[in-house]
C-alpha cells in the first residue's frame, strides 16, 4: 500500500466527475446514489453560494472526500454565522483505518476559516466514531435524536387533527421566522430568503409533499424510497405533538415508514410515547478558527430548533 506521505488534498478539482461522482458515492456508502441526488448534496448553489468538494488522493487515486455547504446559523442574540456543513463524507471501504477521515475533516477546517466560516457542522449519531473524533477536537455537541417508526407499525393513540394538501407559499417561511424569533432563546438555521428556503426544503432531490395540519400546522414530507421524511414541520407549540402523530400514523396508513429528526428534547420524549423508535444522536460544531472557540463552545448550551430538511 503506498505511503501516506502520497495523500493529498484537492479542492473542487476539475475533470474529475467520473473518478468522484456517482459510482464513487455508491462504493463508499454502499447505497444508491441518483445523478439528482449528486446534484442535490454537492453541487447545488444556495444563497449564491456553491458547495466546495474536497478530495483526498493517495497518487493518481481518489481515497476519500466530502462536500461543505455553505450555510447561515441564527443565534439568540441575532447574530448571524456562516457555517460549512460536512456532506456526504465518505472514505473507500479498502482505505478505511489509515486516517483518511481526519485528513479530510481537517481540510473541511482549513477550508471554512478561510470561506469566513464561525464553525463546521456534522450531523451524527451518538455511536457514531466521527462524532467521537470531533468531540476530541473540542467540537460543541448540541443533543438531538433521529426517529424513525418500527418498521410499517402503527402509531398507537388517536389522530385529532385533520390532514390535507397544501400548496407551499412564501408566507410559510416568514410565519416559521417570527415564531422561531419569538421562541425565549432559541437558535436554528436562518434562510435569507424564501427562494433560499423552498431550495433547502421543496426542491429536494426525492418527492415533496406539503401538508397542512390541524389550523395552525404546515408541513414538508419528502418521499424517500419507502420512507416519509419529515423535513419540516412548523406551528403552533400546542398543535405541533398532534402533528408528529398525525403524520406518523398517515405515513402508516399508506404502508410507508416514517422519519423525522430534532433537537428538541421535549419531541424526543413525545416520539417514545407515540411507541415510535428514538436514536440519540449530535449536531456537532467544531470552531473554524481559535478565535471562535469560545462562542462555539457556547452553542452547545442553547435551545435549538433544527430539523430534518435544515441538516443537508
């Protein structure tokens, strides 16, 4: 096996689409990977701003890679801060033990300072052994969790609100702003723009249906393989439990699986009575600089409201 004195890194090389496009994403992943969700993941732009690839080579080889997504966080103060969120990093399965991971996060570092970045974000499980490496480099660890319905299950308890389809509209992201904005504390994603918005929750890669729940309750469910996704749920706090179990059980009732993903603790807890199945996970901030360090560490005890279709 060569060296690892050959590795190194390219960012955003050109020619190379073949050596790191689809067919490498499957080998990696093991999963099927769509020229739309390519698209989607690593080359979309948002806000202006194209996502940057970072490759890793040992010689002439592609080893290992991933996308930054450039994005805005909003914090209880109103301060806004550029993050580069980690897409679809992955390393070859024969490459895997020799340290290509670190290369690579490190590059995705290196790569946020210089784009004005406050912070990189990863989205992780709570086992999983890149949370663990960026727990190590002093990354902030704000608790989340991933929910996911047993298999075609159902949904136990009654449904109290009602179901129906909706036509997306602008006003559903400036109705979402003023409450998050009026939330005692609490930090998310910030999106400039509905046009930034629907390309971040409607002009996904997969199916997209809009709800609308009960009176005050809008929602996003993109229809992934066998799987409703719920990207985006917003309404009134009173409404939004009903809402999970409303939508939950509809997935149900058309023999599909449900998922949905959230930093707050309270629907976590929600989820387990509804007997659906809850894996604790991290959205995981590491400083881009060390003059960061302290506001970054500082996430991690803030109340934050973010969603499945906010991650990537």
């Amino acid at each position: 096996m060569p060296g690892d004195t050959e590795l190194r890194i390219l960012v955003n090389p050109q020619g190379m689409n073949a050596d790191i496009g689809v067919g490498f994403l499957a080998r990696c992943f093991g999963t099927r990977w769509s020229k739309a969700m390519y698209h989607w993941y690593l080359q979309r732009s948002l806000g202006g701003e194209s996502p940057d690839r970072l490759i890793l080579m040992d010689g002439e080889r592609v080893v290992a890679s991933c996308g930054l997504a450039y994005r805005l966080l909003r914090t209880p103060d109103g301060t806004l801060h550029r993050v580069g969120v980690i897409v679809a990093a992955c390393t070859l399965p024969g490459e895997r033990g020799r340290g290509c991971y670190a290369r690579v996060l490190q590059a995705a570092v290196d790569r946020s300072a210089l784009r004005a970045c406050t912070a990189v974000l990863g989205f992780v499980t709570a086992d999983n052994a890149t949370g663990r490496g960026l727990r190590r480099l002093g990354a902030a660890a704000v608790p989340s969790a991933y929910i996911a319905s047993h298999g075609l299950a159902r949904v136990p308890g009654t449904v109290t609100l009602r179901l129906c389809s909706a036509n997306v509209a602008d006003g559903w992201l400036a109705h979402a702003s003023a409450r998050l904005l009026n939330a005692p504390a609490q930090a998310g994603f910030h999106y400039p723009d509905a046009a930034a918005w629907r390309s971040q929750m409607v002009d996904r890669p997969h199916p997209v249906q809009a709800l609308r729940v009960g009176t005050t309750c809008r929602a996003l469910i993109e229809c992934v393989g066998e799987t409703d996704r719920l990207q985006w749920l917003d309404g009134e706090p009173r409404e939004r439990v009903a809402a999970i179990r409303a939508i939950a059980a509809y997935a149900h009732r058309r023999k599909r699986r449900f998922f949905m993903y959230s930093t707050r603790p309270g629907e976590a807890a929600v989820a387990r009575r509804l007997g659906l199945v809850t894996r604790p996970g991290y959205m995981m901030a590491l400083a881009a600089e060390t003059r960061h360090e302290r506001a970054v560490r500082g996430w991690e005890t803030m109340s934050w409201h973010v969603q499945s279709g906010d991650r990537m």
